[in-house]
C-alpha cells in the first residue's frame, strides 16, 4: 500500500531523465536492454500501483496516450518466435490509436513482446511490445519521446482535491481526485459539492 507518494513519483520523473539520455545512447550491450527493459517494466508497475492506491487525479489516470498498431500477419506467435516481428506482423502499415494509461499499463506488466526501436542515425525512438492477451492479434509502438512525456505527467500530479463517498455495495468508498489540469476541474467540483449537498439533505 502507497501512503506517501512523493517518492514513487519523483522516481518516475528519474526514469524519464535516464530515458531522455538512453536517446542517443552509441553502445548498448546485453546489460543495457537488461536495464532499459527493468526501468520500463517497474515504472509501469509503479503507475498502476499509483492508480491503484488513488494517488493519481482522474484527469491523468484518464489520459490516453498515442500509440501505433500493426495488425498480426495470422501466424501463430509463440515463444520461439516472438522475436521475429517483421515476419509476424505488418509493420509497414501502422493505425493509429490511443488506449488509456492504466491499460498501456497492463500490456507492459503482462509483455510478452517487448523490442527496443532505433531511428535511421541508431537512435533509440520507441518500443514494440504487446501482452500474452493480444499478441494473437496486434502488437503497438510507442514513441520514446510519448514515454518520456507519460512519466513526467504521472511524476509530476498531485490531485487539487480529493472526494470520498462511501459505496455501500462495495463496502469501501469511492474516490474522485481532481487536477486543476483538467480543463472541465471548476465544473466537475461544482458537479461534486452538489451531489454531496443532496446527499446531506436527503
């Protein structure tokens, strides 16, 4: 359970200093993807813990990020084969899309892809990747540069406002936390102070 969590963040926002530096990175050896790989896998666990222990604003744990696609070749994908991408799936003709944070989340924690990608000047410019549940289907890309920004908006939200309201079905409460980055943050307090005034008076 996270009760502080300064700390988790402000470790997020070290690992996207190291993946900026990572960019332009010349030599990588076994134990550099060993390390870059360590660094993805616990930053994504440590957001979902975060989201997890509410300690995120529902703007953030809303947000989507923009990924690519590529839909799969129809070959089976299986553990002796998963490196061999380019013959699995149809990277040459990428979709657009854009999945919430806490699933980009669970692709990574349950990866059963995961390649490092490097530009035409041997630049490292995204990672390839996708969960046991998907591999049958696509496999998505996402931009370094869209990872970095991730974990500095993650690092960087401290809810403005915390709401409790306990759940009787649940048998815990339910929790909204607001950011003031969050264009609609006035009216979704507004929403919020009306809804506990007439619970009040109910």
């Amino acid at each position: 359970m996270i009760w502080e969590s300064r700390d988790w963040k402000e470790d997020l926002l070290k690992t996207a200093l190291k993946l900026s530096k990572r960019i332009h990175q010349k030599r990588w050896t076994e134990r550099s993807f060993f390390l870059f790989e360590k660094e993805i896998f616990f930053a994504f666990y440590s957001i979902r813990k975060l989201i997890e222990a509410k300690k995120l604003s529902d703007y953030v744990i809303e947000a989507k990020i923009s990924l690519q696609a590529f839909k799969s070749m129809g070959l089976p994908v299986t553990r002796f084969n998963r490196d061999g991408i380019n013959e699995l799936y149809d990277l040459q003709n990428p979709s657009s899309e854009s999945i919430k944070l806490k699933d980009i989340c669970n692709q990574f924690i349950h990866s059963y892809i995961f390649v490092p990608c490097f530009g035409e000047s041997n630049e490292l410019d995204g990672i390839i990747f996708c969960s046991d549940h998907t591999r049958k289907h696509r496999v998505f890309k996402l931009a370094i540069a869209d990872l970095i920004e991730a974990l500095k908006m993650v690092g960087s939200d401290y809810p403005s406002s915390g709401h409790y309201v306990f759940d009787e079905k649940l048998g815990d409460y339910q929790v909204v936390n607001l950011s003031r980055d969050d264009p609609d943050f006035d009216a979704k307090v507004r929403t919020l102070l009306s809804k506990e005034i007439c619970e009040n008076n109910g």
